[in-house]
C-alpha cells in the first residue's frame, strides 16, 4: 500500500519538462516475488535551494539577484499552470538553485491537476506549508485556483528581503491573524464573499486596518519591489496576477533589469549538511563531557 501522494508527484512531473522544473530522470520498480516493495525516483542532482541563499550571510545584496531567481521561478510557476498544475506547496525549500544559479522547482507530492472548466470540484483545503497558505486554504475552501501557488510566492518574495517568513503562524488561526495584522480584517470590499468560505465564521478576529507603510515591513525592497508583492499578496485570490501577469510586472519586465547571469556562488547543500553534522556532534561531545 503506498501513499497516494508520491503517485500524484510522478504524475505530475512525467507531465514536466522545462528548465525551471526539477528533471525526473528515471522510475524504479522495486519487487520481491513479483510483489511491489518500494518506487525509487531519480531525479537530477541539484546543489542548494532558496532556503539556503535566504540564509546566507555572505551574500551579496542587490535588486539584481531576487529578480534573476524570481523570473526563473515565475517561467516555471508559468508553465506548470499552463498544464493546469497546481504546486500547492512552494517555499524556499522547494525551490531547488543550480550551481549557475539556474532556478528549479521541485516537491511534487501536494501536486494536483486544475480543472479550469469544472467550477464544481472540490480540491483539498490542508494543503501548502503553513506560512505559505493562502488565505482561503486556511478558512477551509475546497473550491480555488492556481492563484494560492501565486500567494506563495509573494511569500517566498517578502522572505527572501526579510530573511525571515512574513507570516509566521503556529496554527491555522494564528495564521490568519499575521495575514490581517498586515493586510486587515476582511471586508465585502476587500475580499467579497468571504464570509462563506467553510471555516469563516468560527473565530472573531479583531477588526484591523490593512499597513499602510510596508517600508518597514520590508525596508531592504524598494518601492517598485514592495508595490509588486503587495499585488501577489491579495486576500482575495481573484484579484492576484496570474503567473504571466507577474512576469509582466513593472519591476520584473523593466529594461535594466534584462540580464542573463548574476556573479553570485549560492551555499551548497552538502556543505550546509556537513556543517550541520558537525555542530550536531560537537553538541554530543560537550553533553558527554559535562558527565563527567
């Protein structure tokens, strides 16, 4: 009996193939006496991922290096819903970053195909990392669009700036109340129809307004950076840009900001897992010391 979601992952990706999206290389079948025992994926190997660049502290700051990376996302943001793929679980650890800095998305097991035709389905509602979930997956919607991939990404943007996540909730209704601290309480102009989303009614949230000067919620964007997050960061899904509207965005689509590299050697993965191990060791050698 296997989980469901790694199925959904290989359906997926063997729909993918673009630069911008983790390579699923091979599929192995592992049996014993003709019984299923385990599937293996072999994806390619790639060295950091966005978590890691986030965490950098020796990297260098300038407009140009979120723009590079966040093109790159939006391409592979832009051609996953042109399959009418929903990720449904973007962070910065799902963002996976080359050793030339070529970005790749991957994590395909909250995966799903969108039925754009179909306003009736139902999809699942615990679904994204919890700092990355939409407003509406939080109150409980079965029934959304590609727009939470878009919402989490502006997430990922706001991280990537303030090095922490923007919204950081220890549960559902915790979340919810980080979302409206910044954006406000929901209202029928605001995001219409809200109130009968399945989860609306069941907690009172104080009455908030929207923050006005994001500058200090942000203050390494500039204006033009923090204008365009705040468009991917809408409670109501139907007002977010889709991928390709991002990618037509002022501050992405501006002339200067045409370029094909970036002089920046992200963090690697074996060398964060080395270091972590290391610190992990040198943690039990002092506890054994501190016996004796």
């Amino acid at each position: 009996m296997f989980n469901y979601v790694f199925f959904r992952e290989i359906q997926s990706l063997r729909l993918c193939n673009h630069k911008n999206i983790i390579k699923l290389f091979d599929i192995i079948f592992n049996k014993r006496n003709d019984e299923l025992i385990n599937i293996s994926l072999i994806f390619e190997f790639i060295e950091s991922n966005l978590k890691l660049v986030i965490q950098d502290v020796k990297r260098p700051f300038c407009e140009l290096i979120p723009n590079f990376y966040f093109k790159q996302i939006i391409y592979g943001i832009i051609y996953l819903h042109n399959l009418n793929i929903m990720h449904r679980d973007l962070k910065p650890e799902n963002i996976l970053i080359t050793s030339n800095n070529q970005t790749k998305i991957a994590d395909f097991g909250l995966a799903c195909i969108y039925f754009p035709n179909d306003v009736n389905r139902d999809y699942e509602h615990q679904v994204a990392t919890r700092w990355y979930r939409a407003p509406e997956l939080l109150f409980g919607a079965t029934k959304y669009t590609p727009k939470v991939d878009i919402w989490a990404l502006g997430c990922i943007f706001a991280e990537f700036f303030n090095g922490i996540p923007l919204f950081m909730g220890g549960t559902d209704i915790e979340q919810l109340s980080k979302v409206f601290q910044i954006l406000g309480t929901p209202t029928e102009e605001s995001w219409p129809g809200w109130e009968f989303l399945p989860d609306a009614g069941k907690v009172l949230f104080d009455i908030t307004k929207p923050v006005e000067n994001w500058k200090k919620l942000i203050p390494l964007a500039t204006n033009e950076c923090i204008q365009f997050i705040q468009s991917l960061l809408q409670l109501d899904q139907k007002r977010r840009p889709s991928a390709i509207q991002c990618l037509q965005n002022n501050y992405l689509s501006s002339n200067h900001q045409c370029f094909t590299s970036i002089k920046y050697k992200p963090p690697f993965l074996e060398d964060y897992l080395k270091k972590k191990i290391l610190e992990i060791n040198y943690k039990i050698i002092k506890k054994e010391e501190n016996k004796i």
